[in-house]
C-alpha cells in the first residue's frame, strides 16, 4: 500500500483492493450524484490497512427528499445493488427520518453491507460538511477527518475502537493538526484517554 499526500484534505491511497473497498467504490459514486456523503467509523483504518474482520461501512447522507432517495434507489438497483432492511422506498425513507440506519449490499447478499443514516447531531453534520478525498487506485472516496476520527474512536472505548484509533494516528501522525485533535478529544471528553495512549502529549 502506498499513500501520498497531496494536499491537506487530499490523500492518494494505491492498494490492493479488498471486498469492502469494491463495495464502497461501486456505490459511493452513485450516492454521491445526488447527496453529500462522508464514511467513517471502523472502515476508515481498514481503509488505510489496518487488518481487522468488518462486514459493514458507515455512512452518513444529507438529509434529502423522498423523491432523492428514489433516485438514489433506484440507480443502485440497475447496478446491482439492494437495500437488505426493506424492498419498499417508502418504508426506507420514513426508516431513514427515524434516525434509523439502512443497509446496502451486492443483490441477495446481506454482507458485507454499507450502513447509511441521515445525520441528527451537530458533530454529525460537521462531519458531512468537512470531510476530505481520498483518491483510491484513482477513484475517489471521501472520508471523515482522521483527527476526528481518533477522537471517536476513544470516544466508543472499545478495545477495536481504541487499537483502530492508535493505528489511525501512527500512520498519520506527521500529518495531524494536533490542535484539531485536541479539540475533537476536549469534545468527545477524551483527553485522558487519549494521553495515556500516547497520542496527545502534555
């Protein structure tokens, strides 16, 4: 695997591909001609080649209409796609305002799946408005900020969360705005946490 940076919300990332990397490159691109997106939580060290099981990637979309999501629907459906909750658009969409999340898979798969939600929280809509490139054996995914991802990552305090966060920050962390991290960590009340883990200092 190599990745370049290209600028500071710009990764290049050459890999081999695995299973969830030819899901997310298939069906991003199109959500993403007719909502924002942003991918975060575990996939995002799997992303950059820690080696660990998921079956899932998560995903936040912009709130959009009935009539977008139809869209969405249907052309994910002519490329091979379905959407494991439910057949029916209208049971999808209502799932989808009740902060429910949906999944979508490979037709007749259930797994591995991508997991999409609507954003409820302050921190979640931040997280769709900023997110940065990641240009992927020259095709694009965009990926929640690797500060805040960190930050998360202690927040959910599991021991993966915690190793995914730990191996997030010793691949980037030449790179990291360590002020940014530090105020994602002040926020998610993680400083502790992530001092005793050595990735903030001082």
């Amino acid at each position: 695997m190599e990745i370049n940076f290209i600028a500071e919300n710009t990764i290049e990332l050459n890999k081999e591909l695995s299973i969830l990397d030819k899901l997310a490159l298939s069906a991003f691109p199109i959500v993403e001609k007719h909502a924002k997106y942003v991918i975060m939580s575990g996939y995002v060290a799997i992303l950059f080649g820690r080696s660990r099981v998921s079956e899932d990637i998560d995903a936040f979309i912009e709130r959009i209409s009935y009539e977008k999501f139809c869209q969405i629907s249907g052309e994910l459906q002519k490329a091979g796609f379905w959407f494991v909750n439910s057949s029916d658009d209208k049971e999808l969409f209502s799932m989808l305002e009740d902060d429910i999340a949906i999944r979508i898979a490979e037709h007749g798969k259930a797994i591995p799946n991508i997991e999409i939600k609507f954003p409820s929280e302050d921190l979640d809509f931040y997280t769709l408005d900023n997110p940065f490139a990641v240009f992927v054996n020259g095709k694009t995914l965009l990926v929640s900020k690797i500060e805040q991802q960190i930050a998360y990552k202690f927040h959910l305090g599991t021991e993966k969360d915690m190793e995914d966060a730990v191996y997030l920050y010793e691949i980037f962390k030449e790179q990291l705005n360590i002020d940014m991290l530090r105020e994602y960590g002040n926020k998610l009340n993680v400083l502790t946490a992530m001092k005793k883990e050595g990735v903030l200092h001082g």
